[in-house]
C-alpha cells in the first residue's frame, strides 16, 4: 500500500480487513485465521483462474504458498504479465511496485534503510542485489549532479516484458520517496518496451517524462 496513492473507500475497507488478519496471524499464529474467502465469484471459473495462471507459467499452488520458497525468475514475470492481461489492468507492475514497501524487501530493504544518504541506498542496492537477486543486471551511473539507476534482464529473451520493468521502477521511486522522506520524482524514466497501446498511468506512479525503447530501463 502506497502512502502516495489515494485509495476508495472500499479498498480502504478490504485492506484494513488484511490488515487485521496480518496482526492476528503475527499475535496468536498463522492458526488464528486459517482461511480466506473468495469474494464476488461467480462460478469455478473464478475460484480456478490463479491456479490456471501459476500453471501456465509452470508453478503450483505450493510453489508459493512457501513463503521461503525461491520462484524461477522466468515464471514470476510471466506470472505478472498473465495476471495483468487477466485482470485487465494496463498499471498492474506500476501499482505492485508502488505498494511495496522497503521494510518488506529482506536484506535489500534493510540495507537502503540503514544507508545513511539516499546515494549510498542506491549504491548498496546496486552491490547486494547480485547476492540475493537472479535474473537482473544493475548498474549505477553517476554524471555530475545526475545518477542513473538502470537495470535489464540478463536473459535476452525476458527483456522487454512490460509489467515487470514497470514494477521495478515504481518500487525504486517508491524507495526513494519513503527514505527521504518527500514525494520526489526522477527527471526521467526509460524502458525498453515499446510505448503501451493502453493507457498506464506513469504520470501518477513516477511523475516523471517517460522514453521508451531504451537500450536499458533506467531512473534518471
């Protein structure tokens, strides 16, 4: 959940009910609420379509259901693309990343949190996230007052699949607005996907100009 996005009421309703459950769960166990009910179906279709995408991409329930369980970095992002396309959602990367929090990102998160300037957050990012991350390669640039956060899959094949560049460039706008503290935006934001049929909202996520067809996906 994004402090810098304002919600309806309604979702704000749904996700104080999370919310409770997630302060149960951590108070009395997992045990306390072991069961959540799907909403709104109208039939199995709608109780079947998440096992359906996780085995399009090659995953089973149990696959994530694991907490600690390490998913190919292939499938997640074909899981992200499938689910946006199911879902009918142009933004769903921009809003996943927007919604993460820093604190929740494991030792990324608590190395950014610990850094004592936003430079040196990125700087770590940059040096650690080839020890818990796959599937990324990230470089850090610096031009006079001027840094470049960029990133792209390693495997050729992956680049270009919008969704997940999207969600790595909110969670780093988000990161840097919650370590300073201020709605900030990048001068500029690149992909290497082709500009988007559909309309997404990368004025309200990144706040920022956007280029697309980019040799690498960047935040300027």
């Amino acid at each position: 959940v994004s402090p810098f996005v304002k919600y309806s009421d309604e979702t704000m309703g749904e996700l104080n009910v999370f919310h409770a459950a997630a302060e149960a769960h951590a108070r009395f166990g997992s045990d306390a609420i072991p069961q959540c009910i799907i909403s709104m179906c109208k039939g199995m279709s709608d109780m079947l379509e998440v096992a359906v995408l996780l085995k399009e991409v090659g995953l089973k329930r149990s696959d994530v259901s694991d907490p600690e369980a390490r998913i190919p970095y292939a499938a997640l992002l074909g899981l992200i693309e499938r689910a946006a396309t199911a879902m009918g959602d142009a933004s769903l990367g921009l809003r996943l990343g927007a919604s993460q929090e820093a604190r929740d990102s494991g030792l990324l998160g608590f190395v950014a949190l610990n850094s004592p300037t936003l430079f040196d957050a990125l700087s770590n990012l940059q040096r650690y996230f080839h020890v818990v991350g796959e599937g990324e390669d990230v470089e850090l640039l610096r031009s006079g007052p001027h840094v470049a956060l960029r990133f792209r899959e390693t495997d050729r094949a992956l680049r270009g699949l919008r969704h997940n560049s999207d969600f790595l460039a909110a969670i780093m706008v988000r990161l840097c607005r919650d370590l300073s503290r201020t709605r900030i935006t990048p001068m500029r934001a690149e992909f290497i996907h082709a500009r988007p049929n559909q309309r997404v909202e990368y004025g309200e996520y990144l706040g920022c100009p956007v280029k697309f067809h980019a040799d690498w996906d960047a935040m300027i």
